[in-house]
C-alpha cells in the first residue's frame, strides 16, 4: 500500500519509463480506483509501505515468507 500522492509523483518523473495501461482512458484518479479495489481484492498480503526504507520493506517481505 502507497499514498496515491506518492503514486501520482512517480508517474510523473520523466525517467519512470513505464506507461500504464488505461491511464489515458479513466484518468489516474478513476484508474486508482479501480486498481486499488482489485488489489484489495485479490492479494494475499499487502504491506503499507509510507515512512519505510527500501531495506525496511525488503526486511518486511522476507519475514513474511
């Protein structure tokens, strides 16, 4: 789980690289929306990852495994 802000911040670096299927079809609030429901939906763990360093979550996955 990630802040849409921090979301929305990634998307807009010039040096993400990734285009993002449907964006330019339901804008990127709608498409947070209906993302955000079907990972809700269908993931079997998810981890809040606002305030946590790259070694922190890497640290929460493995302990999870």
């Amino acid at each position: 789980n990630v802040d849409k802000d921090v979301i929305q911040k990634r998307l807009a670096n010039p040096h993400h690289g990734k285009g993002i299927v449907g964006l330019e079809e339901y804008g990127f609030d709608k498409l947070f929306e209906i993302r955000t429901a079907l990972y809700s939906k269908y993931a079997k763990q998810t981890i809040d990852i606002e305030n946590q360093s790259k070694n922190e979550i890497i640290q929460i996955i493995l302990n999870s495994l």
